[in-house]
C-alpha cells in the first residue's frame, strides 16, 4: 500500500512539474511554484528517513603552510648538503613549463594543498604583513605588504591591482628539471610546482632576473639573506632528492658559511 501511494506521488510530482515547465513563458509559472510543487509531493513515506542534503565545501585555509623542520637549520643544511648526489644537469633541451601544470593546482598532498585556497594567495597569507582577507572567502587576501626577502623593498598589494609581487620557486622549475625532475611522474612534478615549501613571495623584477639560474651563478641582491636562501635551496634538494652541480655546491657552501 505504501508502495502504491509513494508511486502516485512520483506520477502526480512529475506530471505537475512538467505542466508547470510547459507554461513557464505562457503562463508564468515562477521558480517558487516549482520549488512549491516539489515540496509537497516530496514528502517522504512514514517510516522513511529522507537523505540530508551534502554540505556545501568551503574553503578551509590551513595555518600550516610548511613542512615540519622547514627551512632546515644551518647544521641540517651543511649535513644535507654534503649528501647530496653531484652530477651536471640534464635534458635541458626537453624542459617545458606546462610539465608541472598548466596552472596553480590545490589537487597536491603538499603543505598547502587541499585546503580549498589556490596557491598564490596561500603564499601570500603566509609572506604578507599587515595582511587583510577576504570576508566571504577567506582565502582571499585583500590586501598586505611584501618585505621582499631577496632586495628588502617594502612592495604594496591589493586585490585585482596591477603589483610588483611575483611567486617565486627558489629552486626554479627549470632547474629542477635540469637536477632529476625530468624523470618524475605528472603528479609528482604537479606536486613540487604547488608545494610551499619550494615558493617565496618576491619582487617581481628580481625575480625575473633570476631566472632559473643556480645559486653558483645568482644571489640574492641582499646579503643578509644569502644564509636563509641557501638553507631553502638545500632543504628543497634535499626533500626532493635533487642533484647539484659542483660550481652550485661550492657556492651554497658559501652562501651557508654566512649563518651566524
């Protein structure tokens, strides 16, 4: 008996529904009448639980934006260093950018990944000051200010305005190709492009004159950073089983000789 009566619902449901679509223009049947019509013969039968609705996903910014231990410690950095493989770098010639994605991915089980923001603005949340977010959508950043780690230059930012900030991969997407990466699979190259741990807010100019040079062959323009930088580009190698090449080891151990 329920059975037949749950069936002349659905019938009387869907005959209502489609009348109602019929005279959409003609008549003016409103989405309201629709969302009327559904609910009353959307009534479940005595004894049956309705299925609850699924939530909605929201974005939910994780406050650990780097892996546990990172950047390492100068005596971490020295002793990683001095495990690393040396080699030249290879397959340069086959490099391309969209190996690692064509955009900012969350879809990566990295620091940062997953929490619904996109990449970018979860650099920003962690390297802005004065930091202001979005209220609706808090992974948005609305607006803050770079102390741009590479030069020192205090860098403004506001949301959709045109900014000197660029997201920097310290050890570059080239480089690491060049250091093994070129041997990866899509995801984990996906992952190493995403990851927070490999990115830095930085001046744009600076960043572009950096390229994907090797530390043997560019610095950054301020020194008091030259200890940090090189403790970053070694626990990135190292984390990713990267190699270096002689001339790049030589000069990280310089650039760690400047930790005090």
């Amino acid at each position: 008996m329920a059975g037949s009566t749950a069936g002349r619902r659905a019938r009387l449901r869907a005959l209502l529904l489609a009348a109602c679509a019929a005279l959409t223009v003609a008549a003016g049947c409103t989405p309201l009448q629709v969302e009327r019509a559904e609910g009353r013969f959307n009534t479940a039968s005595p004894g049956v639980k309705p299925t609850p609705a699924k939530p909605t996903p929201t974005a939910t910014p994780t406050q650990t934006l780097a892996s546990k231990g990172f950047p390492p410690d100068a005596k971490t950095a020295r002793a990683q260093l001095a495990k690393l493989p040396v080699a030249w770098g290879k397959n340069w010639e086959t490099y391309k950018r969209a190996e690692f994605g064509e955009t900012w991915s969350d879809a990566v089980d990295v620091p940062g990944g997953r929490n619904g923001c996109d990449t970018r603005d979860d650099v920003l949340r962690r390297d802005l000051k004065n930091l202001k977010e979005g209220d609706r959508n808090p992974c948005v950043v609305v607006s803050g200010t770079l102390v741009d780690p590479y030069t020192g230059k205090e860098l403004p930012y506001y949301y959709r305005r045109a900014s000197q900030i660029e997201t920097d991969h310290i050890v570059a997407l080239g480089a690491a190709w060049r250091a093994g990466a070129w041997a990866w699979t899509p995801q984990q190259r996906l992952d190493y492009a995403n990851d927070l741990d490999v990115l830095l807010a930085t001046d744009k100019e600076t960043n572009t004159a950096k390229s994907s040079q090797t530390p043997d062959k560019w610095k950054p323009p301020r020194q008091a950073y030259w200890c940090e930088y090189a403790r970053r580009w070694t626990g990135i190698k190292a984390k990713y089983k990267l190699t270096v090449t002689a001339p790049e080891k030589l000069a990280l151990q310089d650039l760690l000789a400047t930790c005090k």
